[in-house]
C-alpha cells in the first residue's frame, strides 16, 4: 500500500494536539464541541454543512469524519453529494467574481 501524506489514521490522533499547547487545545475543543451541540440548527444540518466546508477547503480528514457523522444521521447519498455541489458552486462563483478585480484592472490600464 502506498502511503499518502494524509494518513487516515491520523484523524483520531486529533486530540493529540493537546500533547504540545494544552490550554489552547482545551479552549478549541470545548468551543468545537459547543458549536457542534443542537441549537437552532439540528445536528444533522451542522453535520451537513461541516461535510460542505470540508470540500471547499479540500480537508480530507474533515471529508473523512463528516461523511461519516452524516451517514449516522441519517444522511442520503444524494443529499451528502448535492451539500458537495453547493460547496463547488460557491467555491467557483468566489474564483469567478474575482474576475471583475481583473476586469476593472484592464479596463484602467486600457484607457
């Protein structure tokens, strides 16, 4: 087997941050931990949207535990992939509308 530079064992060695800051590890978890808690969104939707983000920001260990965590909630297939579009077309849309930075730019220079 080939090993990669993400290795999956290597999401449940999360909690080993602590091992070198303690105070802030504890500070992160216990805010991760509030932010994950049912609020006015279920649950399921922060497991959902946190399967989202893991895509636009492209964290393999993050796509690894929420498709997991949506799954257990109950989650389809088709929803989890449709969640995996709305990231691709945000993601997208931000490289796109930075094209009018480019536009402007050209449209000065060119007058």
């Amino acid at each position: 087997m080939q090993k990669t530079y993400y290795d999956p064992a290597d999401l449940k060695k999360f909690g080993d941050i602590a091992d070198f800051e303690p105070k802030l590890a504890e500070k992160f978890f216990g805010w991760y931990n509030e932010v994950f808690k049912e609020g006015e969104l279920t649950a399921r939707e922060k497991s959902l949207i946190a399967l989202a983000v893991s895509h636009a920001i492209q964290c393999p260990y993050c796509i690894d535990a929420y498709t997991s965590d949506s799954l257990q909630r109950g989650v389809t297939e088709s929803q989890m992939m449709e969640a995996v579009h709305v990231a691709g077309a945000i993601r997208g849309g931000a490289s796109l509308v930075h094209g009018v930075q480019m536009m402007n730019k050209v449209k000065k220079q060119s007058m």
